[in-house]
C-alpha cells in the first residue's frame, strides 16, 4: 500500500504563482512500481466533479487539460516524491483542491486547497 500526500497549497492572489508537491510513503517495492505508473493531477471546485488537469508518462510524455494548458507545468521526481506541479499566473477559477493519483496502481491523495483571490 502507498500513502499519497499532497502540499503546497495556500491562499495566492490572482496571477501568483504556487508548486504542488507530491510525498509518497510505502514499501520500495510498491513505490518502484508506482515509478512505472502514469501521474495524474486532479482538481475538484466546490459543487463541481473532478477534473483531470495534468497527466505525465514515465517517459515524461504529458498532457494537460485546455484551461491551465500554458500556465501549469507538471513533473515528475522520485520514488517518495513522484510528481509535482507548478502553477503560474493563477485566476480565481482555479480555486480548488488538487489531488495528485497514480494510475497503475491506483492510489489518491488527500487534496490541498488552493485558493486564488482576484
């Protein structure tokens, strides 16, 4: 089993500028396998489902979704630090909690707010 935790979140004014970070806790053997998995991060604003907004290959491949494509940056690292991202220039309608997820295996973090005043 892997524990997922995200940080870095905080409140920012709009066009500001955070990075999110991605800690993983478990046996080497099940973080190795998690290092061969895709990364994702997700979003979820109040009242609204989740969102896909980032997703990196192990071949650093990634994909972003249209509304942060330009402003946030994903990465990854290592074995308890997996994935990161880099928000730049944020606007009020990126206030969420962002939660990092691998997919193969599947584990989720616990989220860390993100709030953009304008």
């Amino acid at each position: 089993q892997v524990q997922l935790v995200e940080s870095g979140g905080g409140l920012v004014q709009a066009g500001g500028s955070l990075r999110l970070s991605c800690a993983a806790s478990g046996s080497i053997f099940t973080l190795n396998v998690m290092m061969l998995s895709p990364m994702e991060w997700y979003r979820q604003a109040p009242g609204k489902q989740h969102e896909l907004i980032a997703a990196i290959t192990r071949h650093n491949d990634t994909n972003y979704a249209d509304s942060v494509k330009g402003r946030f940056t994903i990465s990854r690292g290592n074995a308890t630090n997996p994935v990161y991202l880099q928000l730049n220039n944020l606007k009020p309608e990126d206030t969420a909690v962002y939660y990092c997820h691998s997919s193969s295996p599947t584990y989720w973090g616990q989220g860390t707010q993100v709030t953009v005043s304008s």
